[in-house]
C-alpha cells in the first residue's frame, strides 16, 4: 500500500522541496545514490514547470505529486504551460557533442536518460510530466 505527497509550486523554495524530495526517497528505502539521480530529476522537471508556467499574476498552478508504492516512486509534475513537444526530445546520449546544448535544453534529454520511465501528457491546457523510478529495497533484492 503506497502514499502520495502534494507540494504547490513556490520557486523561492525550490531547494528545499529538492532537498524534502531526497529526504522522501531515502525514506521510503531507495539507496542514497538512486536518491541522488532521481531527486535531480524531479528537481529539474519542477523547476521548468514553475519557471515556464503561463499562471495568471498571483496564479499558482504548478504542483508536484510524489506517489510512493512498495518498488517505485512516481512523480507528476504539473503546470500551465505551452505544450511540449516530447515525443521529439531524445534522451541524452554520452556519444553526442556536449555543446549542442549550450543554449540550454538539456533538462528534458538528461530526465529521460535517468529515470525508467517518462510519460508526457496534456489535459485541458495544462502538461503533465510522469517520472517514474523503480529501486531495490532491502525487502525486495
């Protein structure tokens, strides 16, 4: 039986909600350099959520939710926001050249390269990105 964890996006407390993430996986069993990788990932997506929302002035509506099952941890990071075009984005690869991302856009390819899965949905104007992540506990080695 999992739990989930809803956190409303505030960008002045970006590293601590990177921080309470971390904190969440370790809990829940995952090895701290799994934590690392995943928390990362999370990190970013939300980030870009909360940076690239089209809120109204006062309007908040990105929000991480953290659903915690007994072998994996989902992440769905939502936000107001131009659609993305993810299906076209390809996962990092360490053989491309490095500089073709000095401009930015590196989050996405980096995401999909450390997580086990990444769904990208779109529902009534708002963009739901999944991270899932599965880990090995003690109890299921």
């Amino acid at each position: 039986m999992g739990y989930s964890v809803r956190i409303k996006g505030d960008e002045s407390l970006l590293e601590r909600t990177w921080d309470f993430v971390h904190f969440l996986c370790i809990q829940h069993g995952m090895k701290e350099e799994e934590a690392d990788v995943y928390s990362v990932a999370i990190g970013e997506a939300y980030t870009n959520a909360i940076q690239y929302s089209k809120d109204e002035p006062g309007e908040n509506n990105s929000e991480l939710i953290l659903y915690f099952e007994d072998e994996e941890i989902v992440a769905k990071i939502i936000n107001k926001g131009d659609l993305i075009d993810f299906e076209n984005i390809n996962a990092f690869n360490t053989h491309q050249d490095f500089l073709q991302y000095s401009a930015g856009k590196l989050g996405i390819p980096l995401i999909k390269t450390v997580v086990d899965d990444v769904v990208y949905e779109r529902i009534n104007g708002k963009n739901i990105v999944t991270l899932i992540r599965k880990f090995c506990t003690e109890n299921n080695k």
